[in-house]
C-alpha cells in the first residue's frame, strides 16, 4: 500500500531545525526527527507498526485515499 505522508520543518523550542511527519488516512500515526531522513525512517516504522496492530487486531486497513499538492501564487 501507499499513503500519503505530510512532512512539515521547522524550528523547535531551542531554534533548532526539526521535521515532523503525519499520515492523514492512519489515525494516530505520527513521528518526528532532526532531519527529514530521520523522520521518514520513523515515520515509515510507525507505519509499519500501525500495519501489523490492525492485522493482529483482525481489524481492516484503512484506504489510501489522501493526496497532498502543491499550489503556487503570486506573493
């Protein structure tokens, strides 16, 4: 499956740089790092893990029904 992930940088409370990661179709399913790789490697774990509790769980997947974009305008 393929889910769309929102990834979002920033400075945290010390002014350091941060990137945070959320999925929009997965609850609950959330992560941050200090750089975007870290933060894809554990937003993909969270995932992942996310993957397995349903299906231990007998619970269904939900669908990968969201899709992010980009719009450009004049500033």
């Amino acid at each position: 499956m393929t889910y769309t992930v929102i990834y979002e940088h920033g400075p945290n409370e010390d002014g350091n740089e941060t990137w945070s990661a959320y999925v929009p179709n997965l609850t609950g399913v959330v992560s941050g790092g200090e750089t975007r790789e870290e933060c894809e490697l554990m937003i993909r774990e969270a995932i992942e893990l996310y993957v397995e509790t349903m299906r231990d769980l007998g619970r269904p997947l939900p669908a990968a029904s969201s899709e992010a974009g980009v719009v450009e305008i004049a500033a």
